[in-house]
C-alpha cells in the first residue's frame, strides 16, 4: 500500500516525524535524538493506523521500560483516537505477566504463580547457598542474584554458566554458580513461583515450546512498536524477534547516543544491528530538537561525534543560541557546591523555580557535600535514588501475608512474617518445620498445619498461625484489595505491634496507611483481586515510584533536584548543573579500565546529562576531590577537552576567564588562545600530537601513513612513552610517540 497523504494527524508533526508516523507495513528503524518529539511520534504513528489504515487497537502492541511511559503513551493515544483503551501498552515485563498468566500452564506454570523480588531472591539464595561446595562465607547472596540476573538477562542456562558462557563471573566457581542456579530454579518450581527475570525469559520459553501460544499471541500483536529500543537486553530482543517473526510490522525507536544502561545487561548492538536483522527496513531520523538551546546542543554535538559506537546523526536546534554553556574549576568538593547553591540562588532571584533546576552527578556519593552547600543557605532539595514505596519494611511485609493468603506453597513469605509480628516461633521450631516440608515434599504452611506431629514443644502458636493463614486466605477470595489488606494488618497483629513503636511506629503506620489508599485507588481504576493487585506491586520500578527524599519540609514541587545521570534520563529540566567533570567521576574509574568501549559509554551518559538542559547548563569540576578520607589532586575530564570552544570558564564570581589558567595545569600542551565573538575564550589545538601530551586512552589521532585511528593504551612517559592505536585501514600498532608524528583527528 502506498504511503498516505498528510492527514490532519500527521499535518501535526513535522516531515520526519510525519514520514515515521506514516510507515505502515514492514520493519522500521527510528533514530530519535534526545528532544526530538519520540513519544509524539510514536503515539501519533499508533493514531494513524486506527484512524487511517484501519488497524484495530487490538492488534497494536507498544513496550517500553516504564509503567510511566506506557501509562503516559495511553494517555496521549487516547486523545488522538477512540478505542485507546484497547491497545496493549505495557512495560516488557508487564507483557510477561499478562502473557504467563494466560498460557503459563502451558510449560509447568500453576495458576496464581508469585512473583518474587529482590529480597524474595537474596532470602531462598542464602537458604540455599551454605550446603554448595565451592561457595564460601565471602560470597554474598547478593553476588549470586547478580550472576543470576545476569545470565537470565542474556538467556543463559545453569550448563551454559558451566561451561564459561557468562564472562562476568568471579570470585566464586562457574560449577558453584551453576548448581545455585540449578537449585535456585528447583526450590522455586516448588514453592511455585518466578522471579523478575522470568517474566521474559519464561515468556520466551514459551513461545519456543509453543507454537501455537506464540500465533495467538501475534493475532494480538500485528502491529509492534518498542520504545528506548536502545536499552534492550538479548531476552527482550529476543522476545521482540519472536513477536516479529510472523507479520514483521517491527517498529522500533531509539538513539544509540543514550545507550547508557550497560551495567543492567543493555546491548548497544541490539539498535546498531538492527538494519542487519531486517534488511528491508526503513530508516527515519528524528533530529529536530524542541528541547535545548541551540549552544546546549553545539557542545552535545561536538562530544558525542567523538564516539565510534553510532549511527550518524547532528541535533538541529529550534530554540535560538540562548546564553552561553559554563563551566567552573572549584578549589574542591565543598566550594564546588557552594558555588552551585550560589547560581541556585541567583537564578531564584531572576525568576526561575525551585523546581526548574536539577543538579546531575555520577555517583550518589557526590551528593552529600551538595546538600551540605544547600543547606547552608537554606535551597530545598529532593534527593532522587531513596527508598521507594514498596520497598519498605512494613509494606513488604503486609504485601507477604497477602501473597501467602493466595499462595500457600510461598516459602519466603511465610519465612519473612512468622515472626513478624513475634509469635513465640523460634529457629529451631522453623527449622524442624522446614525439614519435615522438605522431606515430605510439600510447603511449610502445611507443616504448620500439623506442627503437633513435628514439634514437642509449644505446636499450639504454630498451628494458631496456620488458622491465621487459612482465614486470610478465605478472606482473599471474598473482598477486594483494600477491604482485604485491612483485615490482614488488623488480624495479623502487625498494626498493634507498630502502635507499640513509638515514633517510628506511627511513621510505619502512615506508610500503611498510604498502602490502603494505594490499593483504593487501583480498584476505580482496575477489575481485579488481590492477586492482580499485587502483580502490578510487583512491577512497579524505583524510576516510576521516582523515590524522593525532600529535604528542609520542601515539598517536591518547591525544591532543586538531586540525581544521577543515569536516573534522569528521559527528564528535562530549563537549569541544569552537571558536577564532578574529572576523571575518575567522569568518565568514572571502572570504565578507565575497560577501554574504549567503556569510555564510549561514560561518553553517552555525559551526553545525556547535557541534553537534560533547556535553557541553560552549568559544569563543574574540582582541583581537589577527598576519597577514601584523603583529599587528592584531580584532573579534569577528558570530556572538557573535547568540548572546549563550547563553554566559557568563569571564576567563582561568574567572571570569563581563560579556561587554562590555573598553574596546576602543566601537563597540558600549549596552544593558541583566541577570542570568540561573544567574548568567550575558545581554545583550538593546531599543533601536532608530541611526546609531552598526555595520552590516556580513547583519543583520535591521524599518522601520516595509517591515516585516522583511536589510542587504545598507553605505556611509558617522556621519550619512551607509547601508544597503542587501532587504525582502520592498517588495523592495530603499536608507535613510539617521539617518532609517530600523531595528530588529532
């Protein structure tokens, strides 16, 4: 079919954003720069194949990371066309759950199946762990999860970790790992239940064993559109491949240049293969951003270019060059704050909101000395990176019974509130009742049952907390989520118990409480039980629940935002301060030591801080930095280097100055200084590559016979320093620098 006329939908977006929105058939590639009106496309793009092509929403399925993000494409759909609420928006993993939940049965799953969490994990591990020879004291449960997750992640076997498939395994045996993660997946099998990671890799599963769950999946999923295709991992590709395979109406849309989710199994190559998957795809680039201003953009450009990993593309500015980039060297870590609180302050002053400024960094470590500046001159602040709704003790534990009530084989919920509130059930009760569950193959719920024929001491309380379990259990299948939850805080004695806390108790109580109107509000919003109520529980992501911590009684719509980088992706804010531009910070020392590929990554999140700002952007950096209680000299990033010409240097007054003027300088080459016309100070290095530059790896250079290449490492100093550079055209050398006439690309 021929592609259609700009409709009234499309004349609403501008001609990439139409000539995407307009793809019907066949896969399509979408490279949407940061600000470039993604989401507007995406949902306007879903509109046009109801309103214009004819496809039902119910064959249109959107994924993407968030439940944020999926509510928010809903949303927007809705005001487009009727029938929104028939499409099937959802996170990854909430298209698991409603997948699993359906066809479970299919491949070993028993209705009502849990879902674990994190601490659900780390309780059966350390259960586990202590009788797997090879795995000592210092290996933690944590450690396991992680080798776990990771596997999972890149759709790996307890044999695949045997036989050396995972590379990140160490300070434990592989045969170790593996027999965890054999055993891991018995006890939970039993206790039936499955974990985050299984969401997909079960899913996937599935859909390999099952043919024929997979077409009817695919009758509802005709039309396939990923979002932040760039953080997929190898189980959501291949889980997006699977659904594809059939009708091939595979839209996916992202940026290579945010790819900065590595550390949670996201694989780059996933976006840049794509036109290798699907040679027939069609390719659209968003470029045109609504967001920064044009001299924010210039300095996201000019870093970004220096990376190899990418798909070509340069962000057009539609908003005007707005005021210039800064960027401030501190003395240290305390008047780098100070000097941030003070641009707060004048800011303020001008008219700018509390909650307009965010302030970036690359660890939450660095945040201390900045609320300490804050607080001196009074700034509110909301720390992003606390602890999230669900995660609290009480709400967890609450949410235990609950999961309990409905599925009595779940051991680790049963192990997590039988002392909670205390019962008079010891460890060594607990541990008779465990072995006599294992032995007879059943769960511990029902040793409880018939704790008189297990225990000589005291079976009463056990067998009392068995009834307990069996009346909240009837209660589940007779209220509704909220009526339910209130019986559960009142009958269990857990409210009591917290009546008796005090302070803190009351604190826990209002959490509780908070819990009850969660559950209210979800049932105006939702058909469902208890069971459905917790699934949504259990998905809901530390980015979603946004845990806030506000400081000085501000409210989050009256303070400056606190965050890592890696949490405000996807947030903008109009002022933006990016601390911490050093070496070691960023690019952070882990990705030193993994060469170019890990530079190139630390690259992107820098970038992604950049493009969080409107209209104006501040970066700091400091001569000293303490660490590990020593106070140590520290270098600026390599990624000022790259950026220079496109901020201006101003002292702790505001004042221009030369963005090389401190002494303490000297390894940097001299070159050139010229005055730009805005009065800034730009600085270009014309000169050639000699002995006295100080190569650290990740640095494009031109030899007048290999042509251009990239510095992977660097050995020595003075006459004898050299380098090794992979060239493209002559592949990797090895050059002593005196000789090598190396200059920059």
């Amino acid at each position: 079919m021929t592609s259609a006329p700009k409709s009234d939908l499309l004349s609403q977006l501008n001609d990439t954003q139409a000539q995407a929105a307009d793809h019907f058939t066949g896969p399509a590639l979408v490279i949407a720069g940061a600000g470039s009106g993604k989401t507007r496309t995406l949902v306007y793009r879903i509109a046009h194949l109801i309103q214009h092509y004819g496809v039902q929403p119910g064959e249109i399925l959107a994924v993407t990371f968030t439940n944020k993000a999926a509510a928010e494409m809903r949303e927007r759909a809705s005001h487009l066309v009727p029938g929104a609420t028939d499409l099937w928006m959802s996170t990854f993993h909430s298209a698991g759950v409603r997948i699993l939940r359906q066809y479970g049965e299919y491949i070993g799953l028993k209705r009502g199946f849990v879902i674990y969490d994190d601490d659900d994990q780390l309780d059966l591990l350390k259960e586990i762990m202590g009788s797997i020879p090879g795995i000592g004291p210092e290996t933690t449960p944590r450690t396991i999860r992680g080798i776990l997750d990771r596997a999972k992640s890149n759709l790996l076997t307890p044999n695949d970790l045997e036989r050396g498939h995972e590379p990140y395994i160490s300070g434990i045996q592989r045969e170790a790992a593996a027999e965890a993660y054999r055993r891991y997946e018995s006890r939970k099998k039993a206790q039936n239940a499955i974990d985050f990671g299984d969401l997909i890799t079960e899913t996937v599963r599935l859909f390999r064993e099952v043919p024929g769950v997979l077409d009817k999946v695919q009758n509802k999923a005709k039309f396939i559109h990923v979002d932040e295709y760039q953080d997929t991992n190898k189980a959501q590709y291949e889980l997006t491949r699977l659904l594809a395979s059939r009708d091939r109406n595979l839209l996916v849309v992202g940026d290579p240049d945010q790819s900065i989710y590595k550390f949670r199994g996201a694989d780059i190559q996933n976006i840049l293969d794509f036109q290798k998957d699907y040679p027939d795809a069609k390719v659209y680039m968003l470029e045109h951003n609504y967001r920064s201003s044009a001299s924010v953009l210039k300095a996201a450009n000019k870093l970004i270019e220096n990376n190899a990993e990418r798909l070509d593309k340069t962000l057009k500015a539609v908003k005007e060059d707005g005021h210039p980039v800064y960027f401030h060297r501190a003395t240290d870590g305390r008047s780098e704050g100070d000097f941030v609180a003070e641009w707060l302050t004048r800011l303020h002053g001008e008219g700018k909101g509390w909650n307009d400024m965010a302030i970036l960094y690359r660890t939450n470590a660095q945040s201390r000395q900045l609320e300490e500046s804050l607080r001196r001159v009074q700034i509110p602040a909301k720390i992003v990176g606390g602890v999230g709704f669900y995660d609290r003790r009480e709400i967890r534990d609450v949410l235990a019974y609950a999961r309990l009530a409905i599925n009595p084989d779940d051991d680790v919920a049963l192990r997590r509130i039988i002392g909670r509130p205390k019962r008079g059930i010891g460890d060594t009760a607990l541990g008779k009742l465990m072995d006599w569950a294992r032995e007879n193959g059943t769960s511990i719920l029902e040793a409880c049952a018939n704790a008189e024929q297990i225990l000589e001491r005291g079976p009463q309380k056990v067998v009392d907390f068995a009834a307990l379990m069996q009346g909240l259990s009837d209660a589940a299948e007779a209220h509704a989520p909220g009526p339910f939850l209130r019986t559960v805080m009142e009958a269990s004695g857990y409210l009591d118990m917290l009546r008796q806390e005090g302070q803190e108790g009351q604190v826990r109580l209002e959490n509780l409480d908070e819990l009850l109107n969660a559950a209210e509000e979800w049932s105006q919003d939702h058909e469902g039980n208890i069971a459905d109520f917790l699934d949504d529980a259990a998905l809901l992501s530390s980015v979603d629940d946004m845990r806030t911590k506000v400081e000085n009684k501000a409210t989050p719509e009256e303070a400056v935002t606190l965050m890592t980088m890696h949490n405000a992706k996807g947030l903008e804010f109009p002022v933006v301060f990016i601390v911490g531009a050093e070496e070691g910070l960023l690019p952070s020392r882990g990705a030193l030591t993994e060469g170019p590929s890990g530079i190139e990554e630390e690259r992107r999140l820098f970038y992604v801080g950049i493009t969080r700002a409107m209209d104006r952007l501040f970066l700091t950096a400091a001569e000293n930095r303490m660490q590990y209680g020593k106070t140590n000299s520290a270098e600026d990033s390599r990624f000022l280097e790259e950026l220079e010409g496109h901020f201006d240097t101003v002292d702790a007054y505001g004042q221009v100055i030369d963005y090389r003027a401190k002494s303490w300088k000297q390894y940097r080459p001299t070159v050139p200084v010229r005055a730009s016309s805005a009065g800034s100070v730009a600085v270009k290095n014309t000169s050639p590559m000699t002995a006295g530059m100080a190569y650290r790896g990740g640095e494009k250079v031109r030899h007048p016979k290999f042509g251009e290449g990239q510095v992977l490492a660097v050995a020595g100093t003075g006459d004898k320093q050299e380098v090794t550079v992979h060239f493209a055209s002559a592949g990797t050398k090895k050059l002593l620098v005196k000789f090598a006439n190396l200059s920059p690309a």
